[in-house]
C-alpha cells in the first residue's frame, strides 16, 4: 500500500524555516488561513525541485486541497451542531462565534461538533471550517520533504525580498542609510541568499545520492 504524503507536513516542517515572529504566530493561531496562504507557495515551489529528475514524478500527482464552511445560529441551549458536510479523515478544524475563535470537538460517528461553551441566544455567526491542506499521492521521504519546505520558505522569502525592494525605491538615500528599514531590507536579502543557496545545496547532494544509489544496484556495487 502506498502511503500519500499530506501538505501539512511539509507546511509544518517549513515553520522552522521562517525568521519572522508573525509567520509562527499566524500559524498557532489560525492553521487552516496559514495553510491556504502557503498552499500558493507549495505549487510555486514544484517546478523548483529540479534535482533529480525523477521528483517530478512524485510532485506532480497530487491531491488538491477541500475544506467547507457551516454557519449555525445560537439558541443560548445547545452547543452540539450537526454538519451537512462530511469532512475527510484527515481535515483540521476552526470554530468561531462572533468572529472569536473558540475550542471544540469534532465527533466522526455523528458528524458533529461540540464547542466548548454555549453560544449565546441570537448568535447568527457560529462558523464551522473543516480543511483538508490536500496531499501527494506518492509518499515523499524525510529528505523530499525538507526541500520542498526549504523551496516553500524560498519562494515567501523571494516575495518578501521583492516587497523591501519596493520600500526602498520609495526611500531617498538619506532615508535608506538613516532608517531602520535599511537594515531589515539588508537581514531579508542576506536570509533569502541563505535559504535559496541550502535549497539548491541539498537538491544537489540528494541527486547525488539517488545517482549513486543507481549506479552501485546496476553494478552490484556496496
């Protein structure tokens, strides 16, 4: 049987990789926004995994993300709602009440959820999101996915290099040289180099391995 590789792994293995607070923060607070912001990146990053070759293969037969939204109302006595939908093994789960993230259970046996508190009579906006992040249809090994979160990471950091760059254009000389954002258009330009030069780095020994590894079955080789 042939086990699928999920988006989420790779998302939650490129956290590590961002130097901003906001990304970490953005990510403990709302997964399933953080997720869908990223899923963007994650197919940018594809066609960057050029080495080896035979990645492409992998990378190319995939799930696509699914993921729904029920609007329930308050009636100040139940906390238990039923979904219409029937969300997939493997989805996470956000719920709001007025607009206010909230904890709750999913139960798979009645398709419903269990907030942890009584909305209030007359609530009309108790939000239940269910996201399935999608997936690789072939397994990915450790390595496979740590370079494909490293090329996630490149890819925001390309963005974000891009977006300073703007800033200062807009700068005078003087502002540039005087202003703080000169030294954080300098750390994001320095952190892209960084990331992008590990990315290629670790395509390259990998492609090597996997050539070796050819080379030493095809000759009976150890």
């Amino acid at each position: 049987m042939i086990l699928s590789t999920l988006n989420s792994n790779i998302y939650n293995r490129s956290i590590s990789q961002f130097d901003d607070p906001s990304i970490t923060n953005a990510y403990n607070t709302s997964p399933i926004n953080f997720f869908k912001i990223m899923y963007n990146f994650l197919n940018i990053s594809i066609p960057l995994f050029l080495m080896p070759k035979i990645i492409q293969v992998k990378l190319l037969d995939k799930t696509n993300p699914v993921g729904f939204i029920e609007l329930f109302n308050g009636d100040g006595i139940h906390n238990n709602f039923v979904l219409s939908t029937i969300p997939t093994l493997d989805a996470f789960f956000c719920y709001q009440v007025g607009g206010a993230i909230v904890t709750g259970t999913y139960d798979s046996i009645t398709n419903s959820v269990t907030l942890s508190s009584i909305p209030p009579i007359g609530t009309d906006n108790i939000n239940i999101e269910w996201y399935d992040t999608g997936k690789f249809n072939l397994t990915l090994s450790d390595r496979e996915e740590n370079i494909l979160s490293l090329l996630l990471v490149q890819c925001w950091a390309f963005k974000e290099q891009n977006f300073l760059l703007d800033i200062r254009r807009l700068l005078s000389d003087s502002d540039f040289h005087l202003g703080s954002e000169a030294n954080s258009i300098r750390a994001k330009e320095n952190w892209y180099t960084s990331i992008r030069e590990n990315a290629m780095q670790e395509m390259k020994n990998y492609s090597w391995n996997v050539y070796t590894d050819v080379l030493n079955q095809k000759y009976g080789l150890t």
